[in-house]
C-alpha cells in the first residue's frame, strides 16, 4: 500500500492561512467606522397615569389567606 506523501502539507498549510490572514486584513480595512457618537441628552417627561393619583388596594393571592 503506498504511503501518503505529506511533505508539502506544512507549506499548503502556511500558505492558506497567510492568504486568510491578508484576504481578513483587506476586508476590514474596507469597513467604514464611524466616529464616537455622542450621548443624546433626552428631556424625561412625567406622564399623568391615573392609577397613581388613586389609592389602590393590593389583594392576597387566594392561595395565601390566612384561616
């Protein structure tokens, strides 16, 4: 049974990553990055709900009740 020549592996393998390593290089150098962007200074504003200016009562849960 002939035997697997594997002398040329480790160049095929160096080379493919180098060309990996520019083919990632060039396409992120392509990307356009834009500047910081600033915080964007929002006016909070109070809305008017109308369970707030009524009392409510908080019910137990049935499963609860103390008998």
């Amino acid at each position: 049974m002939p035997q697997l020549d594997t002398s040329t592996w480790f160049i095929t393998i160096i080379s493919s990553m180098i060309t990996l390593f520019i083919l990632f290089q060039l396409k992120i150098s392509s990307q356009i990055f834009h500047a910081t962007p600033s915080p964007k200074i929002m006016a909070m504003e109070k809305t008017n709900n109308p369970w707030e200016s009524k009392w409510t009562k908080i019910y137990l849960p049935l499963s609860s009740l103390q008998q």
